[in-house]
C-alpha cells in the first residue's frame, strides 16, 4: 500500500509540474486558462485521493471552494476573451 501512494504522489507531481510548466510558457491566454484549470483539477484529485485513504470528509469544503474558483475563472476568463475578439 505504501508503494502504491508513494506511486501515486509521484504521478500527480509530475503531472503538477508538466502543468506548471504549460502555464509559464503558454503561448496564448486560453493554453494557461487550461492549464491552470487542468491545476486545480490535480489538486482536486489528490486532495479526493487523500480523504479516501485516510477515510473522513474534512477536507469536503475546501474541494467545494476549488472546484467554485475553477468554474468561475473558466467563465471570466472565457468572457474576457471574447468580449478582446469583438474589439478587433
């Protein structure tokens, strides 16, 4: 069991850092958009991971919030995009 969660946290930073990295060196707004929701889904994920193996619920909220601040940065960011299209 041990093995496999240290398998899993491995997988999850390297996935993290692959996204840091579309992030910082994204060539257009919308590429770290994406990233930056494919992120918050990472932590999502390992934040879901870890109240499974330790059994409890406690960290429910902050997952809440999260998922809260991706749908609305996805939404803000969408509408800043095409409000600068109809601009040009």
């Amino acid at each position: 069991m041990n093995v496999l969660l240290i398998v899993i946290y491995v997988v999850f930073a390297v996935a993290a850092l692959i996204t840091l990295w579309r992030i910082v060196i994204g060539p257009s707004i919308l590429d770290r958009a994406v990233a930056s929701d494919v992120l918050l889904t990472e932590v999502m994920c390992v934040l879901g991971a870890e109240m499974a193996i330790n059994h409890h619920t406690r960290t429910l909220p902050v997952l809440l919030i999260i998922a809260a601040v991706g749908v609305f940065g996805s939404i803000s960011i969408a509408r800043f995009v095409a409000r600068r299209d109809q601009d040009q």
